[in-house]
C-alpha cells in the first residue's frame, strides 16, 4: 500500500478542468490538493450550445493557467533550476511535434512549462471519450506534452466512469468501491448522455460496466436545454428550468396543458426526449393561436411540467431496472444530477426499495478534473508511456450494450 497523486485533465465539453488528488491506498481516502474549473458557459451562450470550435481554441488558452492555478493551490508550483531564462529552448521536438496542432497552446507551453519545477506527481489522467472530439484532442496532447516533459504516466480515462466514481466518494472523501454490494445500478444523465449502467455484474466490482438502457435520441440535459431555448430562456437551460419550476411549486401554479411522458409504458428501459421536446413546442405555438400570452406565470407551469415530466420518466425506469435486475445499491451521476427535484425523486425511490443510494456531492456533479484524477487512480494499470499514440472518440462507451 502507498500514496498516489494523481493529475486529471478534463476537457470534452466547454470546461477546463484539472486537478490534483493524493489516494492513500492504505485508509482508501482521497485528498483533493488542487482542484480548477473554468466555465466556457458564457462563451457558448450565444450559440443556444456548446460550439466545438470555440470549445477547442478556450482549451488552448486556458489549459496552462489552469494548471498553474491547480498546482499553487496543491502548494507544488515552483520554479525550476533554470528559471525563466530562455524556457522555449527546453522544449524538446518530441514536445513541439505532440502540439503541432494546437499552436496556441504549444506557444503556452513554451513560456511556462520549463519555468515550473516538476511536481510530486505519480499518473497523468485525461479524458480520451466520450465528448467533443476537438474539444478532447486539447487535452489529450496537453497531457502527453506534460508527460513527456516529467516523465510521468498517461492513464487514458473514460468521461462516464468519472461520472460514476464521483459518487464512490462519501462526506470524508473515503473511496467507498469495497464497501458496497454488487452489481449496482448507476444512473448517469448529463448534457449528452442519459444510460442505465450495471456495474460489477458477477460479483466483479468497479472496472466492469454494461450498459442496460440508453437515450435513443435527446439526453435529458439536452431536452432541458431545448425546451428552455423554445421558452425563451438563455443557455444553459437546464438550471433555469429547474428554478422556475421549484417556484411554480412553491405557487401552486401548473402548466396550462399536461405534456407526454415519452416511453414511460414501454417494454425494455431505453429512453427518448425528443417527444417532449417536440410536445413543448406544440404547446406554446397552441397558447399563440388562443392569445394566451407566454408571461412568466405560463412559463412557470410549463417548466414545472418539463421537469415532473423527465422525473417521472427517469424514476419509472430505474424502478423497472431494479426489479429486473435485484440490485441494492444506485450509484447516480453526470451534471444533470445538481437538480433538486431529480435528487429528491431519487431519493424517495432508493427508500421506497430500501437501497442504498449514492449520489455526488452537487459540485462534483457537473465536468471537472477531479472525477478524471479518480479514473486515472482506478486505472492505473492501463498507464502508458507519453510517446504512445492516443485517440479520441467522441463515442466511447462506458461499456457494451447489452
């Protein structure tokens, strides 16, 4: 038994996250010693969504002061040696040839990385899928640039199972992996995935994942978003959405028309949004036909609405993979997991089956660098040498789908 720290870099969406976590292996408890999260949200706000070629040129820009960020706050960024003086020529061509494509970034690279001392760092984790791919290619040659320059281990990480290992970390940061029954039911519902995952089917534990339903079209945060834009309401949707409709609740005000629940009667537990979204749209175009104005009390009961909706939907699912599948513990991830209500409605259906249910704590929930340390730790064994070829793939599955 040792200690491992271990870097994570994350970059497949709109946030550049990295940080620094220290295991100790001999209590399974986990110290974060740096931790940055820098939002790209108000960039993409114009767009109604995430543009992946605006995503890739914020990730070379702020990769760097990210990371200096992360290692003063782990107290472990130091000058190096040599100083400041002429840092680019302690770049090697290996390191030149692994940024080519991103020459911003490289250029960076070049004013600050041979200035710094290199950290106590064991493992380098970085997310390689699922996510946008330009957006993933950033961060998977800014960890192998990192790597060559330390001489340090590349562990590639799946974004999902960050997700699920986030919620593997209770109140006093101990790993919780051992202590839980198996197989377990994850729920992960984000921007871009919403899935029903076995974990440990067999007896096997965390490493082992099928995948047992899944969105057929629109994630859930992807409906949130939609809905909200045909609302009237700015991106990121999802929050606001949930805002107004705790509200509605508070008021006593529903929604002018009740709306689908799409799939929510239907054999097998895959899901499918884009009705909903489609049934919001039809509601307001019928108000404007009636002259009914889409003030803010509507709107409030419309939101209500969308979000009971997806609850209710999310709830009857997991319900069904229970039983189907005689877990004893729910295992809850992803970004769209910092909703109350779905939080709520998750933990009324855990106690109505007598589970266990683990859930992230809410600022952990949405893409950081922490979740990518995580997987980096459990995957140690898959670490590779700097100079090996990484790929993303921007549909990399947690695991089969069965």
């Amino acid at each position: 038994m040792k200690t491992l720290k271990v870097l994570g870099i994350e970059t497949s969406c709109d946030e550049t996250a990295i940080s620094l976590i220290e295991v100790d292996e001999a209590t399974r408890t986990v110290k974060i010693l740096g931790n940055t999260v820098h939002s790209q949200i108000d960039l993409h706000a114009s767009y109604g969504g995430v543009f992946p070629t605006l995503a890739k040129r914020e990730h070379q820009r702020n990769l760097v002061p990210v990371l200096e960020k992360t290692l003063a706050a782990a107290n472990t960024l130091r000058k190096s040696a040599g100083g400041d003086a002429s840092p680019a020529s302690d770049i090697s061509p290996a390191i030149e040839s692994i940024l080519a494509r991103e020459p911003e970034l490289l250029e960076a690279f070049k004013a600050a990385l041979p200035t710094m001392a290199r950290p106590d760092i064991d493992l380098i984790a970085v997310t390689v899928g699922p996510g946008l791919e330009p957006a993933l290619w950033v961060g998977i040659n800014f960890a192998r640039a990192l790597g060559a320059l330390w001489n340090v281990p590349i562990v590639p990480c799946n974004h999902m199972e960050g997700h699920v290992l986030t919620a593997l970390v209770d109140e006093n940061f101990k790993l919780l992996d051992a202590d839980i029954a198996y197989p377990a039911l994850s729920l992960l519902i984000s921007g871009g995935h919403t899935q029903i995952v076995l974990i440990g089917d067999g007896g096997t534990g965390i490493g082992t994942y099928k995948i047992v339903g899944e969105t057929l079209d629109d994630a859930v945060g992807e409906c949130f978003d939609k809905t909200a834009r045909t609302l009237g309401l700015a991106y990121p949707g999802g929050p606001k959405i949930s805002k107004l409709a705790a509200q509605a609740r508070a008021e006593g005000i529903t929604s002018p028309e009740p709306l689908p629940r799409p799939m929510i009667e239907s054999h097998g537990l895959d899901f499918s949004f884009s009705g909903l979204k489609t049934a919001v749209l039809y509601l307001t175009k019928r108000l404007a036909e009636k002259g009914v104005p889409l003030d803010e009390r509507t709107i409030k009961g419309i939101c209500r609405e969308i979000e009971d909706s997806i609850t209710d939907v999310l709830i009857a699912k997991m319900r069904a993979a229970i039983e189907k599948y005689a877990v004893a513990t729910l295992v809850i991830g992803g970004g769209v997991i910092s909703n109350t209500h779905i939080r709520e409605a998750l933990a009324k259906l855990a106690d109505d089956c007598s589970l266990r249910l683990l859930l992230p704590r809410t600022d952990h929930s949405t893409d950081n660098g922490f979740m990518i340390a995580l997987a980096g730790y459990f995957n140690k064994d898959k670490a590779v040498d700097a100079s090996t070829t990484l790929k993303a793939d921007g549909t990399l599955a947690i695991g089969p789908r069965v």
